[in-house]
C-alpha cells in the first residue's frame, strides 16, 4: 500500500488510544502463560506483533481470549507447556522470538520458532549462544538466523553472563531460561536496556561495585498470576511528539503514555533539543493495576536546536531513533549519534534507511557505521519524495512525520507495515492534522 502524505499546518487534538506498549504487552502475555492460574491483562495492543505473542502462546497450549483490548491468559505454569504444533510462527517481532527462545529451551520442547523474512534475516546468535552455553540444544539455519530448533534435553545449568550488547531481549531471554535452570542464573548489564521484564517479575538484582546491574533467576523463583494494564507506548508518541515540535502551531496531547525511566529518554532528549513538551504524570483511578508509571503529555511546536546522543542513553531510545533523525533535521546545528550499530539489527538496517529517507528530503547527512551526523536547519523545507519503507513500521511512519513539513505532497510505499506496531497510525495522522 502506498499512502500519500500531504504537508501540515499544524497538528493539534489529543490521542486517548494510542497503542498499548508492544514491550510491555508481551512481556504481560509471556509472563501470565509462565504463572499457574488466570491473569487478566487491560490495554492489551492490538497489533500485529503483541498479537504473534499470543497466538504464539495459544500454540504452546494455553489458553488465551481476547475480547477487544481485553486478554484473560490461563496457564498450568512453566512446567506444562502443552505444544499444539512443532512449529511456532513469531512473524515480524524479535521480542517474541527472543523471550520465547528463553522458554522453549528451558522448557526443553521441541518446537521451531519460524519468523518472516525480516525475522528470519536478524541476528539471533546472542540468544543461541548464551542458551547453548546453558544447555540447550538447538540447530540454527545458517549464520544462526532463524529458523531456530529447539531439541529436548537433559535440563538447564545455570549461568553468569555479561551481555555483549546491551539488549532487554537478551537480557530476558537469558533470565527467562535461568526460571527452568538449579541454582541461580546471573545476568550483568553494563548499559541499562528497558527494564521490563525484572520490573514486571520482580526478580532481584543488585549493583556491582563497578557500577553494572546483576540481575537474577533461578527455578525456585515464584512467578504469580495477576492483573495487569498496559500503559499506552511511547515509542508510538514519540511519532507524536516530534511532528507537534517541527510542525508550526501544533499543539497535541497524549494521554496515558508510559514512562518508564528506561524508556523515556526521547523526552529528555527533545527537551534538550529545546522542545516543548508538559509532563503530568498520573496516578489515582488511571493507576489501578498499571504495570508501569504513565503520563499525560503535551506538545506544542518549538524552535529546536541540535543535540548530542549520550552512549549510555542509546538502548534507552533505540528505537525512537528513527523519528529522532527526523527532529535533528529541522534543528539548527551539527546532531550527532553514535554508539548505535544496533540500529543496523532491526526491522531492517535503520541507518541505512534513516540516511535514505533524510537524503531523499535534500537533508544533509553523513553516514558512520555506528550511526550517522546531520546538520539541521529549523527552517529548510524538505524535497516532496517517494519514500521507501523497507517493511519497516518506525521508518514508513518517521517518513511520515518528515513529509508533514515538505511543501508538497510525498508518498511512502509499503505503509501497511505501520500496523506491526500503530495499526491506526494515519488514521490518528488524519484526525491531528489540519
Ligand atoms: C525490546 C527491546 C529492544 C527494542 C525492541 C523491543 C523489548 O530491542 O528495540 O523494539 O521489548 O525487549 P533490543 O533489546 O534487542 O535492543
């Protein structure tokens, strides 16, 4: 589908319903299938990859029902995992097929987690290490991609493990396995990724004295059932929060965003870029049962000005990135980040496609293998463009945003990609814009 994306006055309105947190929303799904009993979870997303996990889990023999945004996960624990099929199919989501891998291994099923082509073509190596080092037995395609197959085996040991990127998937891959393993499997993170998956378990941690966070699991660890609400994603109103900034006499508001301290960094960051952006952080009724801390967020159009990404704030905003190059070209000066080769590791190759995407508008931007520098300029007016997706839902929709500013019309290709994480995306679009 090619969506045509005409330029903005300004946006102004507020979003009630932005998508559920993706992160979140599967790690509350995974989560209740590993408990014994019925866990309810609210605000569950509705997209394409939150909705993998639960078909994923369906396939693994638990019961899941949704009803609207409502998903009731009922589970004979970690230990009764009942296959339906030999092949379990995670579609485009790294986090299902990483957090799953933690599972099917410790569990010891046989089973294959299939993706789709872009799945199939992600780095999956820094999960099948770790598992393998622990145990498990499993064949990989070539240059460990998926398909993975998983073998059943003797049981898991467990293991102390630095993680050699900072990842939450890794991170919780390994935890997630060392629920299976005797004795106590240690994960040490020098740079702090999401912190979902020990936040919502409550698994211990502590500090090193070189300042790196352990963080803990062991079989003898208590997973409970319970009921859970999904704050609304921050990674789909950073869109948001950046088209209000560049787009002139935009005023936007969204409501219910999570904030978690290990994801909010593309606040702080836009703040710094001299963005105006009003945070009302809730509590009270709005609270009840909240995985997570939420806000209320305002927008309005700001003069922005360049910035500098910190190395340590990288995996806080790996994935706002994309749309966080858009803000960096309408901002005056030099805009650097670096210290983010992840990025190459996504959906698809997002400094390539981010260099593309700001080459195409005439932005002026120079490519490192670790991330890229533009030179923005608050008041260029960016070439109209037939932009590339590369299937990737944060790169059609930050094309998005860019086009807003162009003079005329752009269109971005494969632009039904956006419902893998914002199924209503250009329907939001259409109702901010005037
Ligand atoms: C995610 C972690 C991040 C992020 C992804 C979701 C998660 O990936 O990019 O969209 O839910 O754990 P990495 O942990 O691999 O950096």
């Amino acid at each position: 589908m090619i969506i045509t994306v005409k330029p903005a006055k300004s946006l102004r309105g507020e979003l009630a319903t932005l998508p559920a947190d993706k992160s979140v929303a599967h790690r509350a799904a995974i989560f209740a299938a590993l408990a014994k009993g019925e866990s309810v979870i609210e605000n569950y997303s509705l997209a394409a990859d939150p909705q993998s996990t639960l078909q994923c889990l369906r396939d693994l023999g638990v019961f899941v029902k949704q009803n609207k945004s409502q998903v009731v996960i009922s589970s004979n624990g970690r230990l009764a995992f009942k296959p339906q099929k030999t092949q379990i199919d995670c579609g485009n989501s790294g986090t299902t097929m990483r957090l799953l891998s933690g599972i099917v291994a410790g569990a010891g099923l046989d089973i294959t987690l299939t993706g789709d082509a872009s799945l199939s073509s992600r780095p999956m190596k820094r999960v099948i290490e770790p598992l393998r080092t622990m145990g498990a037995k499993i064949e990989s395609s070539p240059g460990d991609r998926a398909p993975i197959r998983f073998l059943s085996h003797e049981g898991l040991k467990p293991i102390e493990y630095i993680l050699p990127v900072a990842s939450a998937q890794v991170k919780s891959c390994v935890l997630l396995a060392g629920l299976f393993a005797n004795g106590e499997t240690r994960v040490i993170e020098k740079l702090p990724s999401r912190d979902h998956t020990e936040r919502m378990l409550g698994l211990p941690s502590e500090i090193s004295k070189h300042g790196a966070r352990i963080l803990k699991s062991s079989s003898s660890f208590e997973v409970k059932p319970g009921n859970t609400r999904v704050p609304n994603d921050i990674s789909a109103a950073a869109f948001w929060m950046v088209a209000a900034s560049i787009v002139p006499d935009s005023d936007v508001k969204l409501m219910s965003v999570g904030i978690n301290p290990s994801r909010n960094a593309v606040i702080d960051i836009l703040k710094r870029m001299g963005a105006d952006i009003e945070v009302e952080v809730v509590s009270g009724s709005r609270d009840e049962l909240l995985a997570e801390p939420v806000a209320d967020i305002r927008i309005r159009s700001a003069s922005l000005k360049a910035v500098q990404l910190h190395e340590n704030e990288i995996p806080n905003c790996i994935d706002e990135i994309p749309v966080l190059a858009v803000a960096m070209a309408f901002a005056d000066g030099h805009s650097e980040v670096r210290n983010a080769a992840e990025l190459r590791a996504k959906e698809c190759d997002r400094i390539s496609a981010v260099v593309e995407m700001l080459q195409n508008a005439g932005v002026n931007i120079i490519e490192h293998e670790d991330g890229f520098e533009i030179a923005g300029n608050q008041n260029i007016a960016p070439k109209s463009s037939d932009y590339r997706s590369f299937h990737d839902h944060r790169i059609a929709m930050a094309a998005s945003v860019l086009s807003l500013k162009s003079a005329g019309e752009s269109t971005v290709a494969d632009a039904e990609c956006v419902s893998i994480s914002y199924p209503d995306f250009y329907m939001h679009l259409s109702e901010l814009c005037q």
